[in-house]
C-alpha cells in the first residue's frame, strides 16, 4: 500500500514552463540561465520544434532546481 508522501509525489501531471514563467520562478536573466545550464548547473532546456525555434523547461526540474536555492 503506498504511502501519502508517494500518492502526493505522483498526483502531479509535470508541464513544459516558457521563458515568461521560467523568469517568474527563478529571478534568473536568461543570459545567467544559459551559464548555469553550460556549466550543469540548472536545467537544461527541452527542444520542443525540431529546429530548436521553442524552447522550455519541466516544471518539476525547475521547482527542485529552486528549492535547492532556497536551502543554500
């Protein structure tokens, strides 16, 4: 039988964020995003178009990404 922490983890659909929110969230310009996410220090972007025109980010990788900030 799972537990409540297990069901809470799992009851969440995770979304693609864009560039307007990904500001929202973090506080990061998105020149300091490209440096961190070069140096493997914050999410990497997901193409979503095949020629890479659309970009965003999972909120789920953002959210811990934050939270790891938030702890420091």
């Amino acid at each position: 039988m799972e537990n409540q922490a297990q069901k809470l983890q799992y009851s969440f659909i995770d979304r693609v964020v864009r560039e307007p929110e990904r500001f929202h969230l973090t506080g990061l310009s998105r020149v300091r995003t490209w440096e961190l996410e070069k140096l493997g220090l914050f999410p990497k972007r997901r193409k979503l178009t095949p020629n890479g025109n659309s970009v965003g980010w999972l909120y789920s990788e953002l959210m811990e990404w934050v939270q790891t900030r938030e702890t420091a």
